[in-house]
C-alpha cells in the first residue's frame, strides 16, 4: 500500500511567516494552502512539502527534504541569487567542485546541501 502512495516533505520550522519567507520567496515554491496546523507547497508534479510551526524545528541533524533537478548547477546557482549558502561535508567517495558535492562512477551523482534558517538541512540533487 505505501509503496504506491504518494510521500509529503514534512518540516518543522519555529516561525511560520519566517517559513513561509524563506519556502514561499527565497525557494520560490508555490503555496497551495494553510491552515492553523501550516503551510502546504508545490513542488514538482505531485510532490508537496508541509512546514509546520514547532518547538523542536532544526534538531534532525540529517537532510529531512531533497529536489530531484536535472541541473545541480543551475539550481545551485538560482539559490545563490536567493542568498542561499551551500554547507560543505567531507563525505567518502565524493568531490567538492565549488558547492556541489560529486560522485563519479557507479553512484554517479551531484549534490549541494544548505540549511533553512531554523537548521532544517536540505539539498538539491540529480541522480
């Protein structure tokens, strides 16, 4: 059953109007509702992410939210005219070229992470 069901992004954030300001304007995802329990984005065809105000928003340490894009580096380069800034991790197999983490080979993939303003951590990916 569940591997048929669509999945919802769910982050926890400790200010919605800061929320909506960096997923609504600095993302530029498309708010599709809210309602007292959060906000509920756009996010590619039948993906959606949910923010939610809470006391325990940015305490997951791992990424809690990934954009599959054919362009790493054009998507990297949009959020840095947003002000995004890109997280850096020493992680075995990979290269840092600029932001973008990349694994060749088998595993080939490029990734850039980067955190909301609560440390919620979050990335851009094509794989």
């Amino acid at each position: 059953m569940l591997s048929e069901a669509r999945v919802l992004a769910t982050i926890a954030v400790s200010d919605i109007a800061a929320g909506k300001v960096f997923y609504g304007e600095k993302l530029g995802l498309i708010q599709l509702a809210e309602n007292p329990a959060g906000v509920t984005y756009q996010c590619g065809e039948g993906s959606r992410l949910f923010i939610y105000q809470s006391g325990t928003a940015g305490t997951n340490q791992a990424t809690c939210a990934t954009w599959n894009v054919t362009d790493v580096e054009a998507a990297v380069a949009e959020l840095k005219t947003n002000g995004i800034m890109f997280e850096h991790y020493d992680l075995p197999g990979a290269t840092l070229q600029g932001d973008i983490h990349v694994w060749e080979g088998d595993m080939a993939m490029k990734t850039a992470w980067f955190k909301d303003p609560d440390s919620n951590i979050l990335n851009v990916g094509s794989m």
